[in-house]
C-alpha cells in the first residue's frame, strides 16, 4: 500500500488511514457505526439489506425504533467517511438497500493481504517480499475489537490467508536462499496449521540446505508423530520420499526441485487433456469450460466449488462423467459418487470411495494420505474399514483431488452436514468440489445452505444446464449417422438431452427411419419401446431392478432372480445392458440408467407383485450376508417395509436393527428415524422390546439435540417400572446422560428422574443385588443430578458409598463413573482433596486402559479438572484422547473441546491465539434445552476479557434487569465490573450498593459449584467499586482456601490469593497483601497461569505505589513487557493507567 493512498484498515483495528489522518470510527462515531462501516466495506461489492445490518446489532430482539437507530448509522458512517476525505455520497441507502461503492483511489488492507497472496509465475524474489508484507498485514488483529458471526467469517478466511502467505514466504525463501527465514516462516505456518506436510518439507529441505541432517530427521519425526496422533495416517509419497533422501543421504542438491515447480505444468496439463477430450462429447463445451477451469485452479492450490443444476433429464450426470474423464488425464484424485436408493447414509461418498477404488485399486488410494480435518472415512465406516483404505481429502500427491456429489437433493441430513464441512474446508485445499442438485431443490433450505456464497469476495461457481438447442440436437444426429429433420427432433423431444438421445437410439435400431411412430416422445414411451424389445426373462429382471433401487449388486439380483439357468440371467442382463436400461460400473455393481427411468419401471409394477418382490430382495439379502453394516441393515429394512405391509412384528426387527447400525455408524438422525419406524410397527403386547427400543430412540434423540429425548427415556423406565424389569429400568436411567456443559451451569434436578433412581435402587436392593456395580452407577448417576443442590455432605456420602461398592465388585467401568461423578458432583471447595483423589484415579483408570478415553464428555471433565489443577500438559492428552471420529459425529462434542482448548489457551497466557479460538466458540450448537446461548458464551468471553479487550460484551450477553440478578448470584458483580470497564462507574458502584443494604448477603451465597466463582468475581469488584463491609465479608469466606484455583468453567481465574490480595490492598492492609501476592505469584507461576501471574505483578505495583509513593519506571518497563508478550492488553491498559496518574513519580 502506498504512503499516499488512503486506506480502510480492517486489520489491527477499523479506521480510515490518508496522508496526515488517521480517523477511527469508534471514537469518532462509536462502536455500532464503526462495525457498520467494517461490514458495509467487507460486503462493498454487493448490495445489503437493512435487514441484513439489523441482525448484526439486534440478533434476537430489535427496539421499536431499530429504524431510526440504522438510519442514524448509516449517516455517521457518511461522517466518517467524509471526514477522512471520502464522499459521503459513495455511501448510497435506498429502497431498503444500502451500497458502499469506494473510490478507486481507496483500498482495503484485507483485499490487498488478498492479492499479494494469489498464485503467480513471478520469480522467487518478486513473490517473498510480496508474501512477507502479507504476513505482516495478516498478523494484525482483524476487525478487533468487533463481534458476531460475519466477523467470524472473515476471520477465518484472514487466517487461511496467513497460512497461504507465509507458505508462499516459505518456498520463496528457500528458492532465494534464505533459508534462516525459511525455517521461520515454516514454523510459524505449523503453528497456524500443524497438519500441514508441506510446512514441514520446507523446513526439511532448508536444514538440509543448511547441512543440518539430524534437524532435518529430528523434524520428520515430528511430522511423522503428528500425522499419526491426529489423523491415524503416515506419511504422503512426497513426504516419504524427501524422507528417503534424508536418511540416503543423497540427492541433497536437488531436494529443493519440488519446491521450485512451476503452478504453470499443471495448467498445461489440464489444458492438454481438454483439447484431447473436446470432440469426443457433444455440446455443453461452455459448460465443461468451467469445470475443467475449476479443476485447474484447485490444482494450484485455490480450493474451488462448482454447483451443477438442472432440471431431471437435461444430462448433469453425463456433463460430470465427461468432466471426470477430462480431469484424470491430469492425473487429478476424482471420487464421483451418486445416489443409489433409499436409506442407505452417506451414500454418494460410499459410491465415491467405491469407484475410486475400482479406478485405482486398493494400494493406489491406500498410497494417498489423507490430511487435514475432512477425515471422511471416519464418517462412512464401510467400504474404506472393509478394504483398509481412508480416503483422499484434497492433497494427494498429485496436488489435486476433484470430488462429485451426485443426485445432492436424495441426500440424508447427515450427508448434506458433512458436506457442508467440505464445502467450508475446500477453500483451504487443493480440492474441487462439484455438487449436482435438481433446480427445483435449489431453494430447500437444507441446500441452500450448502451451496450459497459464504465468503466475502469469493464465488461458488454454477454451471445451470438449459435443453438442447438446435446446434447439439443437429450434432447429435450427426454422430449417430441417422437421417432426422433437427428441427422435427428438437420439437418431438423439447430439447430434453436425454430424450433426444433415445429418439435417435430409436431410429437408428430401426435403420434410419425417422417417421414420428418410431421415436419416443416421453421417457415413459421410451422405456416402453425398449421394453417392447427385450424377452420375457429380461423384463422379470427389469421389475426385479425397479423395485432394489438405483444401485444393485449382481449377486443379490441373481439371488433374487426366479431364473433358474445362469446363462439365460446372463442373456437376460446383456439384454437389458445392451437396451441402455442398465448400465455397468464394474463386475459386480448395476445402475439403472437414469431416476427418471427407475421412476417408470417401478411405477409400472401392480402393488402385490412390488410386495412379491421385495420379499425375494429381503430373503436374498439375507441370503447371501448383506445384513451386518449400517447401509446394509438399512436396505434391509427399506425393502422389508414394503414386503409385508400387515408384519409389524418383522419389518420393528428389521427396523431396530438398521436404527442400531445407523447409531453405531454415528447418523443419529437416522437412528432416530428408524427406532421411530420400528416403534409404529411392533405390534401390542411385547413390552419388554417396546421398552428397549425407547431406550436406544431417547439415546439417538439426545445425540441430536431433541427436546423429547427425556419423555422418551421417562416413557421407558415408566414402563420398565410397570414389567418389574430392574435391568431395563437401570438401562433407561443411564442413558439419560447430562453433558459437562450443562451441569457447569445452573441446573435444578428432576423430581421425576430422582424418584426413579430411587425406585431403581430400591428394585436392586429387594433383588439381592445391593452391592452390584448398577448401584455404584446408578448412585453416581444421582449425585450427579444433585450437583447444584446444597446438600454437598449427602452427595459426599453417597459417592463414598458408591466407590466402596465398585471396589468391592471390582467393575473398573463403574468405579470410573463414580470417580467421573466426583470430579461433576463435587466441585465445590470443601471437597478439593476428593477430587483431587478422583483425578489421581481416573489418571490411573485411563492409563490401564491404554491411555483412552472412550467417553469424549468424560475426557472433558478430566481435562477441565487438569487444569483446576495446575497441570496444562495433562490437560492437553486428556483432550487428545477424544479422536477426529468422535467429534465429527457430534456437534457438542466439537464445541466443548474448542471450550477446553480454548480454557488453556486462555489459561496458558496465549491470549492472542485465544481470540480465534472465542471466534469458534461463537458458533454454538443445536442447543439442548437446558441450556440458553448466553449462559454459554457468558463464561470464555468473561475469562478472555477480563485479561484481554474489555469486559464491555458481558453486557450484550446479559440484560440488567432484577429477574437477572436475582438468579445467579454472579452476575451482578460480573455486571458492575463490565459497567466501570466500559466507564459507566456510577451505575456499577449503584450495583454494589446492594451488599451495603443486606450485610448478609455475601455469606448466604449458596455453596454450589458456582460459589467460588462467585467469590472472586466479587472480590474483584467489591475491591474496585464496593465499600469495606463487603471487602471483609468476601475476604474472610475465601481466606480458608487461599490455595485453590477459581475456575471460569473451562478457564483458571486466578488463585484465590491473588484476589485475597486484592482484598487486602483496598482494605489498606498492605503487610496480608503482601504475603498474599507472593503466595500468588508462585502458584501461579508453578500452575502456568502466565496471563494471571501478570495480573498478579500489576498488584504488586499497586501495593508498591502505596507503600513507596511512586513506581520503579524498570519494573513498570518489564510488567508492560510481560503484559504484551502474552497479549493481555486489558492488564496493560490498566497498567498504564495507573503509572499515568499525575500523583505517581519515577523512582
């Protein structure tokens, strides 16, 4: 950017930089218009909406006058504008759509990160210092201090960009021989993305530049170790090579070769397999062009998306089969998978998989590793678990990976999520992504979902298929060599390709002969023409086809099959093969043509011979063994429904068991929606399997968040009570499992629930089974839903009785859930030394069982109490333990480990890393109903910003009203703080007040796992803005557990003597602060609190100003250094308060 342009800065803080004027909107304006003129400068090259602006500042509720109010914005904005020389007119609001159309003269600090950072053919020394001022841009804060989703967006694609800059700062460096920076850059990149191969390449090949080998092994052993925690995989062949070289010692010259290829031979490689394969197809060249152009750009490293629409029939599955065919002559990765019939999950990625691996063979795919976050193998476990192979996710070692996604409106909720995340990762990747979805499936919101634009300044491509016109209808029967008018053709068959095709099909099997009875006007027609040809052997098979689906294996067709010689079922398929009803994919797989085509045939077929049918595909299935995977089970259970419509009974069995296999595989929406199907079915009478299956439904509908979950597990034990069936009551009281996060916050227990623990209990006692280990789970079970209420010596009781049972049972199993409880259960101070004793154990339990920890809610509490402990490494191989699988299939379980990291992150005193992981944590999960979005975000945005930014966002997550501060008692003080940090002292000391008007309050603050939050909270205010009889309240309720940790859910607050401390000082006794703040400088130092130890040495200032009258100015320096080297720029902003005061001389 040159000195001379004026800028609109997004990075390091919004304003509007020209010669001589630095203006910033926020103080100008305010914080609302200054967010205003961020998102109208994001989106500048499109129109907004006034509803769009109204979601960024009123996501719930709007004021009557919302209006007026971004009317009023709107023209600050303008203000602002002009006053750093801009005219105000290129801010244009009308008919509810606002614009903001910049100058050219003015640029934007993003867009210009952005084109430093795009591929080029320029000389390694013109792209390092292009990539070296991207670097500097990106690592600015991007539009601090704002908030919100839109935010978080451009955030995330910031950070792609600094992972590509400093990739390009990287290569560029070792090709100019700087390799110090290199090594540098490369480190900083696997910092940002420590799965990137490449990174590591680049830091290989620059030691061994430097002659540094045992560096170089020393760093392949890191990626190797890597790759293999995270993602189960070894190495990739580039990697693996570079290895060999390595320990070779050989070649060392040229290792950099690689590294100096040119984007430009994979351009001419696609462009030669275009020529090659441009006459081979008819029409579509335009739209091929897009695609083949895509595929280019992915192989660059420009992840691309393109959407192919059209209506059924206009050919979207021949132009990507004919894409697909182009593409791999450049040697691109292609997995082209399509929908193959109902209730099979996953299924285009399962097609995919499949015939990658029949393109390939199974060491070929094996060879490409799969990187990064996509992990899609672990999603699908079949076929990939069956061949023991994972699958490719868009940085094989050719460089590019295309993946097609066929029939997109078939799709299952489950497939379209995890497309969706391919969708967000292929930006990152050299992946090109093509989705194939009917337009009138373009507006379902599930779809659209997936296929809008959801990046600033970044397009998904769409290529929308129009009927032939005249030019391909002429072409087309010119190919075929048939004498037709083009003009009769293209009016007989609309233009619909795939009617054309069998019109001309027609006429040429009847030798030319072009009159109107011999060409079909309809796909109806059509299949009846063909149908019209083919024996009697063929048809049955056809009917056979119709009613297996899409998607068929030949041994379950031959099964099926009443034929009873081999040779005529094969005369039969040839016939069908050769009729283009069929088609074939390999030995084994059979396609219907088209849907259009499968919808015909079997629509053809009387009802009872479809119920004839699908009972033969029910006993072939089971014949020949495909009952045992999810997709099979749920085959099965697709064709049983509809053999026998009057066997409840049989179809609930099949039903349940296609439910079990789709809630192992993780697709809880289909689990719920199977169990449900077997529910209706089973007929009266059989309580005991009506009961278990309300069991596995209620388990599958709290895995997707369903409010009803609890009613259907209450409904199972109801009746479990009613059978007198102690087991199944134990079953359904189990499986009611409340996560981590809901029990970190207030949480009443339910009399229901209780009763019916109880009633259990009482069950096992009366069966002589009172020291089983169901007693030990189902006591922990209880204690844990009393976590919050304020009989803390009862629920100590009943968990100390629960061990000595497990023990004496010798169920390690259940004395980990009593161990698990008392870390829930327990988290109050008086009970430290348990959980302490239960942390030691559950270490120990996990260490016996191979160091995993199958349950991820469990790996969480153990992580949290890690870091309750003073122990950041233990905490992370807690969190580690919980596999990619796991959180993929679960959005709870991703989200709390983004809290936990972000815990000892925070915790760590990596507070500038902490921002983005907040940004994550923004983006809440389907919320279970306990639970409400503020309650969530309420905790990691108080730990961040009390140390970082200020606490000024507390008050947009928590309204100041009476029913508020009445129902936890933190948030008042929470509230005050926030008040004064954003400097409205005088309502956050009007707050405080109300401790002065009830002297007991402090102490009858109910003990419950929020208590010593609450404590130090208060403390805290109480010491900036309350009066001595609450400072001395607080002080002697914490003195007794001076050396414990205050946790903010995921985050350490502090040691209770730093806010003892605080206490003292604003009480004027300096000697007890002073015993107090060395005590809190140690425990935070040996915890590795660094964020807190910082805050504790802003204390020890403040003791020194009072005691001496002044500050020594070198240990005023080295706490401001310590204050930005870990990013807490709220400590800092208070330590330069308070070494500004006019009061205050240097020592």
């Amino acid at each position: 950017m040159d000195a001379e342009q004026t800028v609109v800065r997004l990075l390091g803080g919004v304003r509007i930089v020209r010669p001589g004027h630095e203006g910033d909107p926020h103080v100008v304006n305010g914080h609302r218009s200054m967010a205003l003129l961020a998102f109208l400068t994001v989106h500048r090259h499109r129109d907004v909406t006034h509803e769009e602006i109204a979601r960024i500042f009123w996501p719930v509720e709007r004021p009557r006058s919302w209006k007026a109010v971004q009317r009023t914005l709107i023209s600050k904005v303008r203000g602002s504008l002009e006053d750093a020389g801009i005219s105000g007119r290129c801010l244009r609001s009308a008919q509810g759509l606002v614009r903001l159309d910049l100058p050219d003269s003015v640029v934007i600090d993003i867009e210009v990160a952005q084109a430093l950072c795009e591929p080029s053919d320029d000389p390694a020394h013109e792209v390092a210092p292009r990539a070296r001022q991207a670097v500097r841009l990106l690592s600015a804060p991007v539009l601090s201090p704002l908030q919100g989703l839109w935010v978080d967006d451009v955030r995330t694609r910031c950070d792609m960009l600094l992972v590509r800059a400093l990739e390009l700062d990287a290569t560029a460096s070792l090709q100019i021989g700087e390799l110090e920076h290199t090594i540098a850059a490369a480190e900083h990149l696997l910092i940002l993305d420590p799965l990137s191969e490449n990174g590591y390449r680049l830091l290989i090949r620059a030691y061994l530049r430097l002659g540094d080998r045992g560096q170089a092994l020393t760093t392949v052993a890191r990626c190797r170790a890597r790759l293999a925690t995270e993602l189960g995989v070894g190495l990739s062949a580039e990697t693996a090579e570079l290895f060999g070289r390595v320990l070779r010692g050989d070649g060392t010259d040229d290792i950099g070769d690689a590294a100096d290829a040119s984007d430009a031979d994979v351009v001419q490689s696609a462009e030669e397999s275009e020529e090659s394969a441009v006459r081979a197809f008819v029409g579509r060249q335009a739209e091929l062009a897009v695609i083949d152009d895509a595929a280019r750009k992915a192989a660059t490293g420009v992840g691309q998306v393109v959407v192919v629409t059209g209506d059924a029939g206009i050919g979207k599955t021949t132009l990507v089969t004919e894409a697909t065919k182009r593409v791999r002559e450049s040697d691109v990765v292609v997995l082209n998978g399509r929908y193959a019939g109902p209730g099979v999950d996953h299924q285009q990625y399962v097609e995919a998989i499949v015939g990658e691996l029949d393109h390939r063979g199974t060491q070929g795919v094996r060879d490409l590793s799969p990187r990064d976050d996509l992990q899609i193998s672990t999603t699908i476990p079949e076929p990939t678990e069956r061949r023991g192979v994972r699958t490719p996710s868009g940085d094989p070692g050719s460089g590019a990976a295309m993946v097609v996604l066929d029939d997109l409106q078939w799709a299952s909720p489950a497939t379209l999520a995890l497309t969706r995340r391919l969708v967000d990762a292929s930006d990152r990747r050299r992946l090109c992504l093509v989705l194939v979805v009917r337009t009138a499936f373009l507006d379902v919101p599930s779809i659209a979902a997936i296929i809008r634009p959801y990046q600033p300044h970044r397009d998904i491509h769409r290529v929308d298929l129009r009927p032939f016109g005249f030019t391909e209808v002429e072409r087309l029967i010119a190919d075929a060599g048939v004498d037709v008018d083009p003009v009769t053709l293209l009016a007989w068959t609309g233009g619909s390709p795939l009617l054309a095709v069998a019109a001309v099909a027609a006429v040429a099997a009847r030798a030319g002969s072009a009159g109107h009875d011999n060409v079909p006007t309809s796909v109806a027609d059509a299949v009846a023409r063909a149908r019209a040809t083919i024996s009697a052997d063929a048809d049955d098979v056809l009917d056979l086809v119709g009613a297996i689906g899409m998607s068929m294996s030949r041994l379950v067709l031959r099964t099926a099959s009443r034929i009873d010689d081999d040779l005529a079922f094969a005369e039969a398929l040839d016939e069908l093969l050769r009729s283009e009803l069929l088609t074939a994919r390999d030995e084994d797989t059979l396609h219907t043509r088209h849907p259009l085509v499968h919808d015909v045939v079997y629509g053809s077929i009387e009802p009872t011979a479809r119920e004839d049918l699908h009972r033969r595909i029910v006993a072939a299935l089971e014949r020949v063994g495909a009952t045992v995977t999810p997709t099979e089970l749920a085959r099965l259970a697709h064709h049983a429904a509809r053999s026998a419509p009057g066997d409840g009974a049989a179809f609930a069995r099949y039903a349940f068991r296609a439910g079990a296999g789709a809630d192992a595989a993780g697709t809880f929406d289909d689990a719920v929606r199977w169990y449900r199907q077997a529910l209706e079915a089973l007929p009266p009478g059989d309580s005991a399997t009506r009961c278990r299956m309300l069991i596995e439904l209620g388990r599958a509908e709290q895995a997707t968040f369903d409010e009803h979950y609890r009613e259907t597990l209450a409904a199972a034990a109801t009746m479990a009570r009613r059978v007198t069936d102690v087991d199944l009551l134990v079953a359904a009281i189990v499986a009611d499992v409340s996560t981590v996060m809901v029990l970190a916050q207030q949480y009443l227990p339910d009399r229901e629930r209780l009763g019916t623990m109880r009633a259990a209990l009482h069950m096992l006692q009366m069966s002589g089974r009172g020291a089983s280990a169901e007693v030990a789970r189902l006591s922990a079970r209880m204690a844990t839903e009393l976590a919050w209420t304020h009989d803390v010596q009862g629920r100590v009781g009943l968990l100390r009785r629960a061990e000595v049972v497990a023990r004496a049972c010798g169920d390690r199993t259940a004395l980990a859930e009593v161990m698990l409880a008392v870390l829930i259960a327990l988290r109050v101070p008086e009970t430290r030394a348990l959980r302490g004793r239960a942390l030691e154990e559950m270490t120990a339990l996990t260490a016996a069982g191979r160091g995993r920890v199958r349950d991820p809610f469990t790996a969480i509490a153990i992580a949290r109490s890690h870091i309750e402990f003073g122990d950041l490494d233990a905490a992370s191989r807690a969190v580690e333990t919980i596999t990619p699988t796991q959180i993929s299939r679960d959005a709870e379980v991703a989200w709390l480990c983004d809290h936990i990291r972000f815990g000892m992150t925070v915790t760590a005193g990596r507070l500038i890393a902490a921002e983005a992981d907040l940004a994550r944590l923004r983006d809440i999960p389907p919320l279970r109903p306990e639970v409400t979005p503020h309650e969530r975000l309420l905790a990691p945005v108080a730990a961040l910003r009390t140390l970082r930014g200020g606490l000024g966002e507390v008050l947009e997550l928590l309204d100041v009203s009476p029913d508020v501060l009445a129902r936890v008692p933190v948030y008042r003080p929470i509230i005050a703080l926030a008040m004064a940090d954003v400097g409205d002292v005088a309502a956050a000391r009007d707050l405080m007040t109300w401790y002065d008007d009830r002297p007991d309050a402090v102490a009858t603050v109910a003990v419950t796992p929020l208590w010593m939050l609450t404590m130090a909270v208060l403390a805290r205010a109480a010491a900036e803005l309350g009066g001595d009889g609450v400072r001395r309240a607080v002080y002697e309720e914490l003195l007794p557990y001076a050396d414990h940790t205050v946790m903010i859910w995921s985050s350490a607050y502090g040691v209770v003597h730093h806010h003892l401390a605080d206490l003292a000082l604003a009480l004027g006794q300096l000697d007890r602060a002073a015993t107090h703040l060395v005590d809190a400088q140690r425990e935070h130092r040996r915890r590795g609190y660094a964020a807190w130890e910082v805050e504790t040495a802003l204390l020890e200032l403040r003791r020194r100003l009072i005691v001496d009258g002044g500050l020594d100015r070198d240990r005023v320096l080295q706490v401001r250094r310590a204050a930005d080297a870990v990013g807490a720029t709220a400590t800092r902003r208070r330590l330069d308060t308070l070494a500004a005061r006019p009061t205050v001389r240097q020592l």
